[in-house]
C-alpha cells in the first residue's frame, strides 16, 4: 500500500531535470463549450458534507472543478457547477463520525443526475448518466477478472498471515508482490484493449488518469494513443500528454534527473558525490505522515547495515509540506535514519516528475541509470544479495 500527499536557493543541493517536451503554461485554457450540470442525492444523513474529490492529481481538473463540495441539510444535498465533458471523481461523505470514500469512480456530466447514498453500506445507487451506466455495466464486465484474481491475492495474503501468527515471510512476500504486479499487468492491458475499442469513452480516460497516479507504465503510451482526437484535444487530454511526457524521465533505462533539494543537514554529502563509485543506490521518495513509508525503514536499515560501504548507499527524498519541517527531522532522528536525507519542500519537484504516491522508489546504478523502481525490501535484499559480494 502506498499513499499520495517556494524553493529557494541557497542550501540547496542538484540532485537532475530535464526540460519538460511540454509545460502547463502551453496548456490550452477550457474553451467556452461548457455547461451547467446539477449533481444532487439524498443520503440517509441529517447533516454532514459531501465532496467530489480528484481521482488523480488536480491539475487534470480545471480550477473550478477541484473543490465541490456540498453540506447535507435534511438528508439532500446538491452540487452545482460548469462543465465540459464527463469528468471522474470518488464520492466522500464526511459528517464527524461516518467519514468514508465509496469504492469506484463516480463520473459527472451536463445536465441533471441524481445518487442516492447509504451511510451504513458506503455505497451509492447511480441514475441519469450515461458515463456511469458505462462504468457499472461495459467497463467493470471487461475488469471482471482484475476483480477475481485481486480477491485470491487478498485471500493468499489473509492464509499465509494467519498461519504465521499475523506475519509474512519473506518467500511469500516477494510471491505476493510478484502476483500483485501480474494483476496490474493485466489491468493495463485490458485498459488499452478497452480505449481500443472504444476511443472516445471517457470512463476509459479517467481509468488512465486514475492509474498513472500510481506510476507510469509503457503501455500507457499506447493506451493514449487510442483516443479520439476529441479527447486528446479536452483540457485534460492535454494534461495527461504532458504527464505521460514528464513520467519518462524516470523509466526504467534512463538516467535519473537532477533536481533542486535541500539538504536535512548543510554540510551532507553531495547528490553526485553520494552516487559516485556507488554499485547501486536506493533514491526512495517519502514523508513523515506516510505510515507504508515508516514502516518499511526498519528493513531498509538492516539491508543498508550489510551492504553499506560495500558499493550500496540510499537517498531518502522527502515531500513534506514546509509546516511539517519538524515532523520530517523529528521522524529521521526517531528511526536513526543514517543515509542521506534530503527534502523537496511541498513535493513540487517530485510532481513535475509525476511521483504522486508514498513510498516510491528507483533504483539507479553506478551511471545513475534507472534499472528498477517500485522495489519493495524483500526484492531488494534478494537483488543485492545476488549482484553484491559481502
């Protein structure tokens, strides 16, 4: 499981970017073809708020799109705003006491559609939009298998830690990672056959969106490729092009980019200098509110205590917000983080390069090319024991 969250110069260490093929700024502002949409539903709820959050990184929405909201007066609710084209959101309900996000995408057209939400169930009933039905019936039928073989998974994963008094081991950690990546493989997969199939669908666009959130994969590009014109040309067409141009600066097979940090301590050694002569490193990108973050530190320590000075070294690159300064130094100290630590203030370096979720990490070798990223401990102990003499 992984989680999502002004620089200046001095103090500050290049750690390598490259221009970007295309900026925000050549963006395209929304046109003028939108139209007013009414988003409304009863809830089983006296009161509470009801918001429309981003499926992906908010720089897909325009402005006006990134923060609807509605309080929950009597039961009702209703959310009213201007429109392009269908666009994706998940659906949370917060109240003080029933704070949950229902499963799946909710989309959002012109024009009338109404939901009702159950509290107790966390779900929605959907009416009124094509975009949905899509979702519910043609989309999910040809995911219906992502769906089976994650519930195996989840299934091996339950057996495997009740046998072994809540714990994996390490063998089936590693088979577990393996099977999960097999399922996303073909989640990919089905996602290209689908925009194939149907290139102006907008439920597929979002799915696309919704995925390269968590990393980008080559197929991708392919899948974008597939779609209409007319999608490719909408405001968020533009902006997935452009994330899927600033995700290849950090494939597997290119070089790693320098980028502008700060240092967790003034005189720390060098990006370049940590690097060099290194057989490989560890670049993990972090924060100090990210619980799958902190804990895999306790198994990156004992890896970095049998490799360390042995041709392996780890860079810690963490994304905390400028007010979280002393929760970042405070954790680093907690954990007796001994690597390198560096901190790219409010993550707005790692989102130029499309690092949206936490922990995210790349392996690079002695030319500081990207040969794995995403591994988890258990790999990365089997990887170094192989290629590294102790």
């Amino acid at each position: 499981m992984r989680f999502q969250p002004s620089l200046k110069t001095k103090g500050k260490t290049l750690l390598l970017l490259f221009p970007l093929l295309l900026s925000f700024s050549q963006i395209i502002a929304q046109s003028s073809k939108k139209r007013i949409f009414k988003f409304s539903g009863v809830i089983n709820a006296f009161s509470g708020k009801v918001k429309l959050k981003p499926v992906c990184d908010s720089t897909f929405y325009p402005k006006d799109l990134r923060n609807l909201f509605a309080n929950v007066k009597e039961g009702k609710f209703e959310i009213i705003g201007n429109i392009e084209y269908p666009t994706g959101f998940y659906f949370r309900f917060e109240d003080g006491h029933n704070n949950f996000e229902v499963k799946g995408i909710v989309f959002v057209g012109a024009g009338k559609q109404s939901v009702v939400c159950d509290v107790q169930k966390k779900e929605l009933t959907y009416f009124d939009n094509e975009s949905q039905k899509e979702y519910h019936t043609r989309f999910k039928q040809n995911f219906l298998q992502v769906e089976i073989n994650f519930k195996k998974l989840k299934d091996f994963d339950d057996s495997v830690r009740k046998a072994n008094q809540g714990k994996m081991p390490n063998a089936f950690e590693i088979a577990y990672q393996n099977n999960r990546k097999k399922i996303y493989k073909l989640s990919d997969k089905l996602l290209f056959d689908y925009v194939k199939k149907y290139p102006n669908s907008y439920v597929g666009f979002w799915k696309l969106a919704e995925q390269l959130h968590w990393g980008h994969e080559t197929i991708y590009d392919s899948t974008y490729n597939n779609y209409s014109e007319k999608i490719k040309k909408t405001y968020s067409g533009k902006v997935l092009l452009q994330k899927l141009q600033s995700s290849l600066l950090l494939q597997v097979g290119k070089k790693f980019p320098v980028i502008n940090l700060k240092p967790h301590q003034e005189t720390a050694t060098k990006f370049l200098d940590t690097t060099n002569n290194k057989t490989f490193t560890l670049i993990d990108f972090w924060y100090s509110h990210c619980g799958p973050c902190i804990k895999q530190f306790p198994k990156l320590k004992k890896i970095y205590a049998s490799y360390k000075g042995k041709g392996f070294e780890i860079i810690g690159i963490s994304i905390d917000k400028k007010e979280d300064m002393r929760d970042w130094e405070n954790i680093i100290s907690k954990q007796e983080l001994i690597w390198n630590q560096f901190w790219d203030i409010d993550g707005i370096e790692s989102s130029k390069l499309s690092v949206n979720v936490f922990p995210t990490n790349f392996l690079i070798d002695k030319n500081g090319i990207v040969i794995k990223k995403d591994i988890s401990p258990e790999e990365l102990s089997m990887f170094l024991a192989q290629n590294i003499k102790l």
